[in-house]
C-alpha cells in the first residue's frame, strides 16, 4: 500500500512539474485600457500592444473598459489577479489626478494599488486662444489678463482632467484669474475658438497644431519646460519669467496590479524596452507627438510620486472639485 501511494505522489509531482515551470507568458495577456475604442489613447495602447506582444511571444489582447473618466477600468485592473495576465494602459489624469479630485469616487491608490512598469512617452498640452484676443505673445498675455481679472475664460474637456489642471496652473503660477470653462468634446474647443465665442484653451499639442498652422487661432506657448522637437517654432510658456514652474505634460504608462512576482515585471519591461527601440514604433508614436521616455520600474514610480505631489498642489491652491 505505500508503495502504491509513493508511486502515486510521484506521478501527481511528474504530472504538475510542466505547468509550474512554464515560462512567463504561457497564453495571452490582457491590457485594460480605461476609455473608449478609437480615443487617443486607445490608439496609442494598440501601437504598445502590437509590438510588446510581439516581444513577449505571446498577443497582448486589449479590452477597452470605459466609464467614469477612467475610473472604472481602473478599478477593475486593480482587482485583477496579480499574475502578470492583466495589464493596465494608463494616462495621469486616471493614475495621478484622479483620486485628488474625486477622492471618495475613485477606490483605487495607483501608488499601492498598482505597479508601474514603465512611462512609455510623454506629449505637451498648449495654451491657444482666439485670434481677436488683444495679445500677441505670452507676456501680452499675462499683462492682459492680470489687468483684467475673471474676464477672460478658458476652456478646457472638464473639470479635473489634465487640461483643467494645467490651466489652473497657469493661473496660480501667473497669479492670473482666467475662468475655466469645461467642454465634453475637444473639437469643439476648436470651433468655438475660431467663432471668437471662447477667449483661451488648453488643448493637447496634436490637435491645436493644424488649426494653428492653418491661421485660425493663436498660440502662446506649451506647457512643458522645453520646446518641442514636434513644434520647435512655438515657445514654452516657462520662458517667461512669471511661469517658469509650469510643467504639465500627457503621460502614457503601463502598470500591472500590485503583488506581482517581480520577474514578471522585469520580463513585460524588459519587452517594452525592446519594442520602445524599435524604429516602426517610434515612427507611429511621433505621429501623435508622443516623445518616447521608457523609464525602469523604479524610475517610473518616483516619477508618479512626483507628479501626485505637483498636481496636489494645483488643486489645493485652485480649490479644483469635480461637478
């Protein structure tokens, strides 16, 4: 009878060897991305997830779970098992805004909830406005809107989003008073701007440059420290003295649920590297103005600490509270 028991441990050890020694990934992996299909950044979560399901021999299979500006998909990834299966694509306004705005909506800590892999790429947001507005550059701008303020208005797509939070920022480092207007749909920010019924905007690099290429709004500066090689013409709103501090970018990062074995995420990191490197990636990703950064786990999580730390402040001082 032990015989027959030994023999039969021994088998069930044999039968189970394979299944704990296959390699990470052994089937396909799922991305949440937290927004609709066709969005931006949808399209760029599929340019990732071609390549790194190409890096990692496995698909990388999207699943779009929209709602709640981000929020809902966020929190279904939170819950997600930490096996390394379920990955999350996401942009700051859901992993460093979000819970500052709404904190008792939002159930979900992006700094214990989650792990970040990696900042994929970040991209500029620029400040426009309406081609009648008595200002010609960004210091015109200031001395107008200082002498008037709560006259002029700017619009951004609503209330805690990255665009709000940028120009709120104008606003506390200027010491100015533009009144935010929220919008739902970003075009028509743009139609409103050049119909002279909006002062100013907030808008992200790629779709303010064609219709100010076009002639039909003013520019008056990104909102990153740095020109942009996608638009070194236009200047910095830093280059003024009065915002110097002002820094606020998109970000697109990939995270997975917190307690995952850390040679996976060193694996899926290591993929990303290696797609981020490749040149037909890099090509598809500058097409939306997206500058490439591929930081390391530890990077890109004291780079999130950073950026909750910087956005806190602005919606303190800017008392920012979503509708």
């Amino acid at each position: 009878m032990r015989k027959f028991l030994f023999w039969m441990l021994s088998a069930l050890v044999f039968a189970s060897a394979p299944a704990m020694a296959q390699p990470y990934p052994s089937r396909p992996v799922t991305l949440i991305v937290p927004y609709a299909a066709g969005g931006s950044v949808d399209v760029v979560a599929r340019v990732v997830a071609d390549k790194l399901g190409e890096k990692l021999g496995q698909n990388v299979v999207i699943e779009n779970v929209a709602g709640a500006g981000g929020i809902t998909g966020t929190q279904r990834a939170a819950r997600a098992a930490p096996d390394g299966y379920t990955l999350l694509f996401s942009v700051e306004s859901t992993m460093a805004i979000a819970k500052l705005v709404q904190p008792h909506v939002v159930q979900y800590d992006s700094q214990k909830d989650f792990v970040p892999i990696s900042l994929i790429g970040t991209s500029p947001l620029i400040l426009v406005g309406k081609n009648n507005l008595p200002a010609s550059n960004t210091a015109e701008l200031m001395a107008l809107l200082r002498a008037n303020p709560g006259k002029y208005s700017y619009a951004s797509s609503g209330v805690g989003t990255s665009l709000q939070v940028a120009g709120e920022m104008i606003n506390v480092e200027g010491d100015v008073h533009m009144v935010h207007v929220s919008y739902r749909v970003g075009s028509q920010i743009i139609t409103d701007l050049m119909g002279n019924q909006i002062d100013l905007a907030v808008l992200p690099l790629v779709m303010a440059l064609p219709t100010y290429r076009s002639g039909n709004i003013k520019v008056f500066g990104i909102t990153e420290p740095e020109r942009s090689a996608f638009a070194p013409d236009v200047p910095s709103l830093a280059e003024q003295p009065e915002l110097k501090n002002v820094n606020m970018t998109v970000w697109y990062g990939l995270f997975t649920p917190a307690q995952v074995d850390p040679a996976i995420v060193d694996r899926i990191y290591q993929a990303l590297a290696a797609a981020l490197r490749e040149p037909q990636m890099q090509a598809k990703l500058a097409e939306v103005n997206l500058r490439i950064v591929g930081n390391s786990p530890p990077e890109f999580a004291k780079f999130l600490d950073n950026e909750i730390n910087k956005f806190g402040a602005v919606v303190k001082a800017a008392n920012i509270k979503a509708e």
